[in-house]
C-alpha cells in the first residue's frame, strides 16, 4: 500500500515496520520489534502517525481482521 509513502528508506521500514507491530499487538501477537528498529533510530523523528495508522487500518481491513468497529479508518 502506498499512501504517499515516504522516499527515505529509513523512514520507510520504521513506518512499515510499526504497522505491523500496531496490527500483530491488536491481534493479540507480541513482535519483538525493539531490536530490528534500534538500527534506524534517526527516521523516528520524521514519523507520520496518520500513515501509519491508516495503514494499519487498511492492513486489518484486508486481512478481516475482527477490529471492524476499533477501526480508526473505516
């Protein structure tokens, strides 16, 4: 999914790689993402949580996940 994403590759796999810790962790799964994002700890700063929570929402809605009403994107 796209959603205007951003040209720094950091940035990028910081934003991708939290919405799929926000959609393991509604699933009930616990990621171990600490580590694999210390390595880009410079992108935080840039991070657009709109993105990233509409991506996860999309991500969920793809997947049927059972969040349809937690959902802050329908």
């Amino acid at each position: 999914m796209k959603f205007n994403r951003p040209e720094d590759l950091a940035l990028r796999e910081v934003e991708a790689e939290t919405v799929a810790y926000l959609v393991a962790k509604r699933t009930g799964v616990s990621p171990r993402s600490e580590s694999y994002l210390d390595r880009y700890q410079g992108a935080f700063d840039q991070l657009d949580l709109h993105r990233i929570m509409k991506v996860a929402s999309a991500v969920e809605k793809e997947l049927d996940l059972p969040f349809r009403g937690a959902r802050i994107f329908q």
